[in-house]
C-alpha cells in the first residue's frame, strides 16, 4: 500500500508540534476580540499562462463543495479585504484559521506571513506589524491541493 510506504519514510522524520494561542473572551478596552472572515471571498482559478477567472468562493467551504475541481499540479487563489477595528491599536493581532485543505501560502497586505503544509489543522501569525492600521487589509491566500505530508511537496527523502 503507497499509504503504508510514506508513513515508513515520514518516520525519520521529527515534526515540531504546534502551538496555538488561546483565544480572548476579553480583553480590558475592547468591545470585540476578535472578528470573523466568513463570507464572500474571491477564487483565482488559472485559465491560461496570463490570465485568470475570478469566481465567488463561500469560506468556510471546500473547493470540490463548491464547484471547483484542482488537479494535482493547479494551485489557486483566494483573496479577501477585510479592516481591523481602529479599537485594537496596541495590541496583538493574531491570524487564525481554523482547518485550510492541503498547502498553503499565506500574504497580507504583500507580506509573506508563511507556508503551512497541515490539511485541515489550524494555522496562525501574529500579524501585527503587516497591518495597515486604518486602511482595509488585504489578504491572500495561495492553495495547492498536494502536501508533503503526502509525499508530493517540499524537501525530504526521496
């Protein structure tokens, strides 16, 4: 079984394990702790080498759920503005999201934050310093379906 044979080499391996801030109910000053990103996003889906088609993408959801089909080799692109309230200058900011499928690039405001490679777990920055503070945010998110938890993405043994 494939399955079988990557677990066998993923065991030389050692992985960190992950951290996750607790979430604030409050937070002395501040009426809200945190703000949600659900809704409308916008979907870059490839369409040659220089062009893409921009498609309403539901977050949370799924690709497949949704409609949209990504082959092994496809990465897309999902994007959303969003504004931090004014409320929260001198304090920490933190990006959270709860499950992303397969791997993932993440960018605000034209700041690379990071790379995460764990479907369906969460991932976080501290986003503060990459906040525009006033201005709308805009943040990127780069998918692509492969992993190298599943032995197609990233270095490691062959």
């Amino acid at each position: 079984d494939a399955r079988i044979e990557k677990v066998i080499e993923l065991s030389d391996l050692s992985f960190a394990i992950p951290v996750y801030r607790p979430i604030p109910m409050t937070v002395t000053g501040l009426n809200e702790t945190e703000k949600r990103l659900d809704g409308l996003w916008e979907l870059y889906l490839p369409t040659n080498a220089d062009t893409h088609d921009v498609k309403p993408f539901r977050v949370p959801g799924q690709l497949l759920q949704q409609g949209f089909q990504l082959d092994r080799e496809s990465s897309v692109v999902l994007q959303h503005g969003f504004r931090v309230p004014d409320s929260w200058q001198g304090n920490n900011i933190v990006l959270r999201f709860d499950a992303v499928y397969g791997a993932a690039s993440y960018w605000l405001n034209d700041i690379e934050l990071g790379d995460s490679d764990l479907a369906f777990l969460p991932v976080e920055y501290d986003i503060t310093d990459a906040v525009l503070r006033g201005e709308e945010q805009l943040l990127r998110l780069t998918l692509r379906r492969e992993t190298y938890l599943l032995g197609t993405v990233g270095a490691g043994p062959s």
